[in-house]
C-alpha cells in the first residue's frame, strides 16, 4: 500500500523516544527503561493528543514483552477487569515480562479501578500497567500511589509546525506556513486533531483550508452558540444540539463540560446555578453506561435556567 493511503496520524507516530518530540525529562527516563528492559507501573495523564498513548506505543515496541492493548472508554467495566485482564496478567507468556496498556483510563468505573488495584499488586512480578488518562483526578489513590505519574504536556507550537511542515514536504505538498499556523492555532495542543485536519485539508498537492467551515466545524463552539441564542425555543436548542452531537460522533463528554464551564459567563444566567448543573452531570459520567444521555440532561437543564 502507499503510504499516501495511511491516516498520517499513525504513518508519522514517532517509533522509538528519540523521534518523540518535547517532554525531554520524560524521554530521558523512558530511556532508562528501555535500556534496562524493565520499567515500573506507569500513569500518563494530560491533555488530548499529546502524546501519552504514543509514548505506551513505544515502550512495549521497544521492551522484550508480552503485551495487551486495551482501551478503557470500550472496555470499562468490572467484568473486563476480573476476565481479560485478570486472564492475561496471571498467565504464563512467552517473554520475561507483560504489559498492559490500559489507555483512557479515567473511562475505568470506580468498581473497575477498585479491582484492578489488587491485581496491580500481586502480579508486579511479571506484569506492569501502563495506565494513560486526560484526568489525572478521575484514577483512584490506591493505583496513583502504585504508578510512576507522568505529566505529559503540550509541546511547544513551534516544535508542531516543524512536525507539521516536517510532514507536508515528505507527502510533497505544497502549503504556506499562514495555513500551517491557522490549523495549528486552531486545534493546539491537540496534535492528532492538527494533523488529522492538514491530511484533510490537502488535496491535490495543495495545502487549502477553508477558515469559516473549520471555525464552524467546532461542534463546541456550536454548542454554545445555540446556548447563547435568544429567540430560539428551548425544544428546538435541545433538538439541535443532540444532532450535533450525534454528526460529530462525540465519545468524550468530559471536554464538553469542561468548555461549557469555562464558557459560563457567556451564558445569560446565574453562574452558580449552571455550574453545580455542569458539576453534578460531570461527576455522573463516571458512573453510567451511556454518556450521551448524562450529557442531554445536562443540556436539557442548562437551557431551563438560560434566560
């Protein structure tokens, strides 16, 4: 296959530490632990795509390991704790030693994390997590306190241009560096979301974006647009707003009520109000099956108390 035909995303995922960008006190430890073969129990936490899954990715590619890749916002539940990887980690394998990636796992249920916790204990000797999250707050003291804690952070903007127009002139395509820092101001620190949108935005050889359609293609910015609106009806915001969220696909609600409460002044409203509605509809999250509906409820209340 070309490699014009792969999502760049995964084509341009750094392989090995020294080709990961920024986080030099984290790359110079992960260092150590390749060279030793060997490495703790592990939690990466920090913003979207900033590099705390790749950075998994290359431990286990680089460690003599057996290993099993899971993603927690699928697979959170107590069963999967008790089943898939109580079966994996208590297992005999192949290799020296076993890793279990466990990524978005602020997904995991109270339960779940409850659960794994001891088995984080009595398999150490042969098994190590690599637990990756957005919210450090969401994983449970017990396992914090068996983890190695590492803070991925967004790397520099200028270090996401060089990446960014390091990958347009491998494709040859061509680009002016005012578009490059328009999708980079865009979507920064999210860089899986700036190159997701310049492999969109290239066609032909060309670099060519359209600004208003990306402005609007901010289902956040939507949202609180229509929040905001003042002669809509409430049924038609609500009805609106579910539509948005189902065309975007949107997994992660936590973002959402993380915009919504930092964009509250910009709702005609009482502030407190709207925060405890936000606040107690963010901590539900944690604990239900489908996110989508905690998050319409959100919504629908939000809109009653919007004058």
């Amino acid at each position: 296959m070309n490699k014009k035909q792969f999502i760049w995303n995964e084509f341009y995922r750094p392989k090995v530490i020294d080709d990961f960008v920024g986080n030099d006190i984290i790359k110079n430890k992960f260092k150590e632990y390749i060279k030793d073969g060997n490495i703790p129990h592990l939690l990466l936490y920090g913003k979207n795509g900033t590099g705390k899954s790749t950075l998994a990715k290359i431990i286990i590619k680089n460690i003599d390991c057996d290993y099993i890749y899971i993603n927690a916002s699928d697979e959170n539940n107590v069963d999967t704790v008790r089943t898939k990887i109580k079966s994996f980690a208590s297992s005999i394998g192949f290799k020296d030693l076993k890793i279990i990636v466990l990524d978005e796992g602020d997904y995991l249920t109270p339960n779940s994390q409850a659960a794994l916790r001891n088995l984080m204990e009595v398999n150490s000797k042969y098994t190590r997590f690599i637990i990756t999250c957005n919210y450090h707050n969401k994983i449970i003291d017990p396992i914090i306190s068996r983890c190695q804690s590492f803070e991925v952070k967004p790397i520099d903007k200028v270090d996401v241009a060089k990446r960014i127009t390091y990958i347009l002139d491998s494709e040859n395509i061509k680009y002016d560096l005012k578009d490059v820092a328009f999708l980079i101001n865009s979507f920064y620190p999210d860089i899986r979301k700036i190159i997701n949108e310049t492999q969109k935005n290239s066609n032909n050889s060309i670099l060519e974006i359209n600004k208003d359609k990306i402005i609007n293609s901010d289902y956040k910015l939507k949202i609180l647009e229509i929040l905001k609106e003042k002669n809509t009806k409430s049924y038609l915001k609500f009805n609106t707003i579910r539509k948005i969220i189902a065309d975007n696909s949107v997994m992660n609600f936590i973002e959402l009520y993380k915009f919504l409460y930092d964009n509250i002044d910009q709702l005609d409203t009482d502030a407190g109000d709207a925060i405890i509605i936000i606040a107690e509809h963010e901590y539900q999250d944690s604990f239900v099956v489908d996110h989508e509906i905690t998050f319409a409820s959100c919504i629908a209340q939000l809109i009653k108390i919007i004058k």
